[in-house]
C-alpha cells in the first residue's frame, strides 16, 4: 500500500507451472528441516531471471489465505485444525487442484488523500456486495467503531474468475458496491488501482503508485455533475419527506406539484473546500441546474427509478447510476457511486442562522466547534454580516446574520462543542440587549 522505490523496474517473471512445482518443493524442504508440523506459509524473493530466494517462513496462515481458498477450493483453517489434532490431512498434493484466477483487496480504514494515514471514528453505515462467487471477510458493521488501538483493515473482498481479468474485473464492481460512511476508506483508490494500465497488464511492482499517480500520491476527483445531480436529489426527497412529516395530510399523489409549474429548491454543499450550488425542480423527473465555479450552469435530467434501504437507482441521460446513500440528521449526506466516495453538507443554513427570516436566531447549522463568535453583546450587526465561525468536516464555515439588527442575547461560548441547531445568539431589531435577570 505504501510507496516504495526499486533499483531496477522491468515487468515480473510469470508464474509457471514449472516455477509453482520448485517453490512449494522447497517451501516443503524448509519445514522439514526445522521438523515443523502443521500451517505455514513460506514467503521468496523472485528475480527477473526467474530464481528465487528464500526470504522467511510465517508459522500460520496469513491474511490472503482466502485467495488460496478460492482457486483450490480447500477449507485451510479445517486443514490447519486437523493437523494440530494429530489427524492425517486426508489428502496428497496431487489432490489439490488450481481452478481461475483469485484476487484480494483490503478494505483499510485510512485516508489515501493523506498519504494513507489511518481514519478512526463511528461507522455510520456499512455494506457489503452481493455477488456470485463473491466472499467478504468483514471485521465491522453498521453503529460499530473504528478504534485507533488495532490495524486498520476493516474488511477483505475475494473475487474469483476464470482468468485473472474476470477476477479483476469484479473485484472492481464489488468495491463499487461497498460503502462504508464514517472513517475514511481507501475504496476509491482500490478502484482506482485495479484500473490502471500497469495493474491491468500484470506488471505492477512495488515501485506502482509511484509509477501510476507519481511522487504527489493518489487524490481523489471532485464528485462530477452526474454525482452531485443525484445528491441533489437525495436532499431534496429527504427534505420533502420532512416537510410531509410535519404537514397535515398531504396525500403522496400531490408531492412535487404545484398550481405555478414544477417547484425548485436550491442547495448550497461543500465538499473537501469546494462548494456546489444545484437547483433540483421537482416532477416526473428532477432538473437538476449545477452551476460551475465560473458561473456556467449545467442541466442534467435524472430519475429516481428504485429507493430502498440505503442504495438507490438513478436514470441519467438513458444510463443507470447505482449508489449507495445514508443521511444524517444534521443535514449531512453520503453518496458512494461506483467509483466516487464522497460527503456533503447542505449549507444552505450557513448564511441564514435559522428557516424564519426574521426571527434572529443564529444556530448551528450542524456538529462542530464554534471557533470564534465575531461579535458583543449590544453590538449592532447588518445583514449578511460574519457572526460566527464553526469548524466542522474539516473546514471552517462562516455563520452570517441574516437580519439587521442588535446582539441581544450570546448563548454559546468560543472553542467549545455545539450540536446542530443549538442557539449560538440572538439578533433583536430595535432592542436593548439583555444585561441580567429581566424583571
């Protein structure tokens, strides 16, 4: 996973049958000199002439075990048990036979973007892929935790395949279809690696990331107009079905319609310091207006084909989108696409401090550390005005004042933790702040 340099790079020696014969011969050899009994996995160097070297011996099974599992159709940890009882193995090593091709990525609890550092925290929703010939080996779940005390891998994905390209190629859809939304996740960058060229031709050495994304590492891509489509219409649902809540029978044929053409609500996310304005317009269809950082706008029509427990299905410009989402209750959104992990916060409360515009509430608009508060108690503040500065995911977002007005009351203190819509002050047009107990 790390980035490694090598002296010499030309492409790996293939494996043989030839070669697999003198290696395990000599993997046997080693265990019977040392009078080992019972599982092990040796471990050689192989050169491009195609020698090998004896490099060490691991008295255990080790993590890509499951690879072996798949192509032999073997049960090692059954093995391992009978032979530490004493019980013959019931087989010879002209019984095992090698079908396909098997490939295993590790699913790691860590952040690529910042040279693979580990991600610890709550796991807010974790999904694995259901696929044929498909074995996950999972070590969390959904309301778990990522503790900074253990390894960070979180899970491995087996794929099995005729050939090494099928087995490559669906370990690419199944990572597509897992999430996990929490810690960060080195998801995107398994993706993105078994799609390199080098990786796909079967010559990546230890020298690939730095061949494939060069000394600045892997970064991952802004979400694109298609993605940030979908997001906007995550939001606007779950908006509207919050609305739908708190109304009084409003019968689901009437959703999205209006007597002065199809509704639109805007959102304003960010995401990892860059910010996204989208117009959703409600209807058989969502219109959904992105506008660029230059002030382009660009349409893209999407339809919601299939919602259910967390995934969802998009129809895009006649092709399908399949992504899983999960929101939070603070107005924070997860979408995983195929090949894109991302997260969003709709900031649309940021400049507004509350939903009534002239109530003068400043609150939180999500989870965070109110940083600074920008004012005084008395002090007389216009419209649009920085108040506050909260930090959370990673940025610092500016709290303005969505009236004019007087600083009445200040109910939270700099440099401590405040929850979503807690009260942070209160704006008052025309009045005397509060300067003790009111009579």
């Amino acid at each position: 996973r790390r980035h490694q340099k090598v002296i010499e790079e030309a492409p790996c020696p293939v494996m043989t049958p030839d070669l697999r014969v003198r290696m395990g011969q000599a993997a046997v050899e080693a265990a019977r000199a040392v009078d080992y009994r019972g599982a092990g996995t040796v471990e050689f160097l192989l050169d491009l002439s195609g020698e090998f070297y004896f490099l060490e011996m691991n008295t255990r099974l080790q993590v890509e075990h499951p690879v072996t599992e798949a192509v032999t159709g073997l049960d090692l940890v059954a093995l391992q048990l009978r032979v530490a009882a004493g019980q013959p193995l019931g087989l010879g090593q002209d019984d095992v036979r090698l079908t396909g091709h098997a490939i295993e990525v590790r699913l790691y609890a860590e952040d690529p973007d910042r040279d693979f550092l580990p991600s610890t925290g709550l796991v807010k929703l974790f999904r694995s892929p259901e696929m044929p010939n498909l074995r996950v080996d999972a070590g969390v779940e959904s309301g778990g935790e990522v503790s900074p005390y253990y390894d960070p891998m979180v899970a491995k994905i087996i794929t099995h395949g005729a050939d090494r390209e099928e087995a490559r190629r669906k370990a690419v859809q199944a990572l597509g279809e897992t999430a996990m939304f929490g810690p960060n996740t080195n998801r995107d960058f398994l993706i993105d690696a078994l799609q390199q060229p080098e990786f796909t031709r079967g010559e990546a050495t230890t020298a690939f990331i730095g061949n494939a994304y060069g000394d600045a590492g892997f970064a991952s891509p802004p979400p694109g107009a298609k993605a940030l489509a979908c997001a906007a219409v995550v939001l606007f649902r779950a908006k509207r079905a919050d609305a739908q809540m708190q109304a009084l029978d409003v019968q689901d044929e009437l959703l999205d319609w209006s007597s002065d053409g199809a509704r639109q609500s805007v959102f304003v996310t960010a995401e990892n310091g860059a910010t996204h304005t989208v117009i959703a317009r409600g209807g058989d269809r969502y219109q959904v207006l992105h506008q660029l950082a230059g002030g382009e706008v660009e349409s893209v029509s999407v339809g919601l084909l299939r919602s259910a427990q967390n995934t969802a299905v998009f129809e895009i410009d006649g092709s399908r989108l399949h992504a899983v989402i999960h929101v939070d209750a603070d107005k924070v959104l997860h979408i995983a696409t195929p090949s894109r992990t991302f997260t969003l916060w709709d900031r649309g409360g940021l400049a507004s401090g509350d939903d009534k515009g002239d109530s003068g509430r400043v609150v939180a608009p999500m989870h965070g550390k109110l940083i600074s508060i920008d004012v005084e108690l008395g002090q007389t503040v216009n419209k649009g005005q920085r108040v506050a500065v909260l930090e959370a995911m990673k940025m610092q977002h500016e709290i303005k004042a969505q009236m004019d007005g007087t600083v009445g009351e200040i109910a939270a203190r700099s440099e401590t933790q405040i929850a979503a819509d807690d009260l942070i002050m209160q704006l008052e047009p025309g009045r005397e702040p509060k300067t003790g107990t009111d009579l």
